[in-house]
C-alpha cells in the first residue's frame, strides 16, 4: 500500500464526512481512532469501505496521535484532524509524490486556510500557518504532550502544493467549549513541565495576547471576526493561566 490516512476522532459528525470524502479516493486505507463518540461519527466512517475504525481511549492528543500512526500499513501517512478538508491541488501533489520511486524528502508540509465561524482568517497568527502532514512511516512522530503537541522528525522537509481546509469551530458556544476543554489540558500540561502561574501573569499575559493578535500580527485586518479572535484568544490564556494557578494553590487533578 501506498498511502494511510490517520485521522482520530470524538464527536466529529459536524465535519467527518466531509473530510473524508475528500481523501477517500486517495488512500489505501484510512485509520480512524475514535474515543467512544456518542453522536454519528461512526455511522458516518462506515459509510466508507477503506476505513478502519478502532475504539480507543483517549490519550491525549500527542499519545493518542501515536497510536493512530503505529495502525497504519502504509509507506505513506496522511495525518489530518477530523475538520480538515484537502484542497484537489493537494491531493494531486500527494498523488505525484507518492508516484515517484525516490521523492526529494520523507517529509512535507502543507498550508492551511483556517476558517473561524465561517470567515477566513488572514491575519492574527491565524494566517500562513502550516504544518507537517505528509510523512514516510518511521520518519516522524508526534510528541507525547496532552494538547498542542508537535511533529518531531530531523528530516528536511519538503512543502506540497494546495491547502488543508481547516472548520476550525461550528459556532461560539462550540468555540467556548473547545477552549474550556483545552485550557484545563494546557493547566495540566504546564504543570507537568513545573510552570508556575502568578496574579501578574494572570492579568498582564492575556493583555500581550491580544495586543499582539489584534495589533502586532494586523488581526484588525480581518474585520469583527479578527477582533472576536483576538478578544478569545486573550480570554484563553486568561483560563489556562488562571487554572494552572488553581492547580498549585489546591492541588493536582488529572483531566
């Protein structure tokens, strides 16, 4: 086989279907690693006769991530998270890469176009982001870290063409939500790495947040959309600094 798609999942019926519809005739096999999703979202990946669905508790992100790279079979592995959506211009850049008998790299990044409550951001760190999604098995990995884990790999990488459709958050309470869920993985995560929270923290990192956001990366640049984003992306770190602060003054508690 030539190319898995890794892909994990809670409660992504919002997006999956489409993310896969994208990517189905694409790939050998596509790996879904669910943590017990209590909407459709494996009703909808049985929809799709390349998929192999596998239940599995969640990890954390990085761990979990992992797990779903070491199911696949392939020479080639795809990552994309269940509300990412390849461009066509990506998926014939994957085809002529995978095509080649010996590609320039083993690893290569892709840009992403993320779209927040139905707007596309340009600016405000949201912009000219991308990441490493197109690797040769055994030539990367993520690290173990719960939430905002990285690719590790010492390989050169490569860039393909065509975007990643990012739908990044349904509405503001699913925004909100998501944020909550996070700060508390991020608390957790700080804490593990002995980071410690202050009052000072508290009130003035959330201030630089969003000056530099909305400020110092142009977010005015994207209308009322880049100022809802810069005003969250303060409230944020206000949470995850604030709740890391609850951690040392009452005491451990795992997510």
């Amino acid at each position: 086989m030539k190319l898995s798609v890794a892909i994990i999942t809670f409660n992504e019926d919002r997006i999956i279907g489409k993310t896969l519809n994208a990517i189905h005739d694409l790939a050998d096999e596509i790996i879904i690693v669910d943590s017990f999703s209590k909407d459709c979202t494996e009703e909808i990946c049985a929809q799709f006769p390349n998929v192999k669905f596998i239940t599995q508790r969640f990890l954390g992100f990085g761990k979990q991530k992992n797990f779903a790279i070491e199911q696949c079979q392939s020479e080639w592995i795809l990552f994309l998270d269940s509300d990412e959506v390849l461009d066509d211009e990506a998926k014939k850049s994957i085809r002529k890469i995978i095509s080649e008998d010996q590609p320039e790299f083993n690893v290569y990044d892709i840009e992403f176009n993320n779209i927040f409550l139905g707007e596309t951001l340009k600016y405000g760190g949201w912009g000219n982001i991308k990441r490493e999604r197109l690797f040769r098995k055994g030539f990367g990995k993520y690290s173990e870290d719960i939430v905002h884990e990285e690719f590790i790999s010492s390989e050169k990488k490569g860039k393909l063409a065509g975007k990643i459709n990012h739908y990044t958050y349904k509405d503001i309470y699913h925004h909100i939500e998501k944020s909550n869920k996070y700060t508390s993985m991020m608390a957790e995560k700080m804490y593990k790495n002995g980071k410690k929270s202050s009052v000072l923290k508290i009130i003035f990192k959330p201030l630089y947040q969003f000056i530099k956001s909305y400020f110092l990366r142009l977010g005015f640049l994207d209308g009322l959309v880049g100022y809802y984003a810069a005003t969250t992306a303060a409230f944020y770190t206000f949470l995850k600094y604030k709740k890391l602060h609850e951690i040392h003054k009452f005491g451990h508690k795992e997510c």
